[in-house]
C-alpha cells in the first residue's frame, strides 16, 4: 500500500502524527492513547499495515 494513502486513512480514523523520527513517524490515536511507527517508504506491506492498524486499535484499510 502507498504510504500517503496509508497516512490518509490513519487521519480519516481521527490518528494524529505526533513526531518525526530518523527512518520513522510516530502516529497515535488520541482515543485510546495508543501509538505506533510508520515507516517512511513509498511501498508499505499490507501485513504491516493490517499490525499498524491492530497496534492503534483503528479498523484496517478496505482496500489494498
């Protein structure tokens, strides 16, 4: 999946960036105070983005 679009349904599910990091950003979801890293590639895997979502408690992208 191509990270922007990944970045897209993070904010569509009310998750926040809170940082940038070296190799990664730092999202959270303000609901349940949970956050996670991102990779920042053009290409994410669709496995890490399914564990991303499961990590910040937010339902998977519907499309891939």
């Amino acid at each position: 999946m191509k990270r922007l679009d990944f970045e897209r349904h993070l904010i569509q599910n009310l998750c926040k960036l809170l940082r940038e990091g070296g190799n990664h950003s730092v999202w959270i979801n303000p609901k349940n105070d949970m956050h996670t890293a991102v990779p920042r590639h053009k290409e994410i895997d669709n496995q890490l983005c399914k564990n991303i979502c499961k990590q910040l408690g937010i339902p998977t992208p519907s499309t891939y």
